[in-house]
C-alpha cells in the first residue's frame, strides 16, 4: 500500500490537514506530520539554529515545532524512516497564487518532496470569512494525488493545486500569474515609544493571461500548475554570456 505524507503550513490544529488526509485514505497509508503553529509565508525555510521536537498527537498524526520543510524531513527521517511514496501539503487556507508560491510555507512542503524525489503536491483553497468548505479542495487533492500515482510527471516536478469558493466547474492546467508588487510597510509605535513595523500583503494587481493560475480560479476552476525548484533563467543565459564576454573584452 502506497506511503503518504501530509503536511501543511496552517499547524495541525487545521481543519483543512485532516480533511485533505481523509480524502487520501483510500489512496494509501497516510501520515499526517504538521506544524505546531501556523507556519504561513515562511516559505521553504528549514531550521537550523534551534533543536526541533516531535510530539504524537494520535496513530498516524505527528507534530512538529518548526517549518512544513522541517516536518517533511523530520517525518521521512523519524517517523516513516523512509521516504514515502508521495507527498500532499495542504489543504491552506487561502490561494497561492503566481508569484507568491515563493512565499508559501504550503508550496514549501510539496517542493521539498519534490527535491527528494517524491511525487508532490500542494492543495490550497480561496480564503473565506467564515467556515471553511475543504471538501471540494480535498476531492481535488485526492483525485490528482491518484492521477500522478498512475502517470509520473518528470523528476523534480510537482503539482501547486489551487481551488476556487464552492464547486468548481472542472480543473485546467495553468501557468504562474505574474502580478505588480508593491511595498507596504506600516510603522507604528508601541507603549515604550519605540517603532515597530508590519509588513503588509501583496496588492491584487494581476498582469492578463488567459492561462494563468489567477485567472483560472476567478472563473471558478481549479488550478494545476507543474513547479519545479530550477529558478535559473534558462531564456537568459546567452544575454549573461554576452555579459562575461563584454567584461573580459574590457578586462584587456
């Protein structure tokens, strides 16, 4: 039977864990290892300055007081004490969209699965007011999670699932959004008189295409975007050669 870790970054005090491991249970074993405290806009950070603690919550269901990359290393290494046969970081409560899959502690959990060689996948779900419906976002997870268990994708590759409010009209295979970022930062003054700052979220200022992450989940479809960790500009190494050449020639 099929090994799965879960993960995610919202703690595993989250509804949105449990409902995404339940719906993966007919697909395998499944391990739940999340973090004690909400992780979000962590991104793939690990620790390495502070021990770590594990602690058993239930059969099954682990925690640990650091990172979603934390989680999944500390699982493979001390829980499974191997590696699994697919990673599933989910079910967060709100999108990760376009460019802020670098922030994301979710998205963080799934690469770091795919950076050990195991088929991955990040699940998140619009952000609501309210209480959260997981079970269409968990219905997504599932079905694609048995997707890739019969048709690998390539190494290194893994699944960023975004679902929309409500039933989705289908899924589409998308690309990253690219969106206008903009600093905020917010100073205030605490009691003492001494300043502190709040960094404030990205404006919602999307550049147009019709295959984009974004637009797929405002028209109410679930997104699937393949993400790889390779960040190199492959489109721009001939111009940074360009670059070295212009250097040396002006070097002599």
């Amino acid at each position: 039977m099929p090994i799965i870790l879960v993960t995610n970054d919202d703690g595993y005090r989250s509804e949105g864990v449990t409902a995404l491991a339940d719906a993966l249970r007919p697909l395998g074993d499944v391990t739940i290892v999340a973090p004690v405290e909400e992780a979000s806009a962590i991104g793939h950070a690990l620790t390495l300055k502070r021990p770590l603690r594990l602690d058993r919550i239930s059969d099954g269901f682990f925690s640990v007081d650091g990172t979603p990359t934390d989680c999944v290393n500390v699982a493979i290494t001390q829980v499974l004490k191997r590696l699994p046969d697919m990673v599933v970081s989910g079910i967060n409560k709100g999108w990760n969209l376009g460019d802020d899959v670098t922030y994301s502690g979710t998205v963080a959990g799934a690469m770091e699965g795919a950076l050990l060689g195991v088929p991955s996948i990040a699940v998140s779900l619009r952000q609501t007011r309210g209480d959260y419906d997981f079970s269409y976002a968990a219905q997504a997870g599932a079905t694609l999670a048995a997707a890739l268990f019969k048709h690998a994708l390539p190494p290194r590759t893994f699944l960023n699932v975004n679902v929309p409010k409500g039933e989705p009209r289908g899924m589409r295979v998308t690309v990253q959004a690219k969106r206008n970022h903009k600093t905020t930062v917010m100073t205030r003054e605490d009691p003492k008189g001494r300043l502190y700052f709040w960094i404030g979220e990205g404006e919602n200022e999307w550049h147009p295409h019709d295959l984009s992450d974004y637009e797929m989940v405002r028209d109410g479809y679930v997104s699937v975007t393949p993400l790889q960790p390779d960040l190199t500009a492959h489109n721009a190494l001939a111009d940074v050669e360009r670059l070295l050449m212009e250097k040396e020639a002006g070097v002599r």
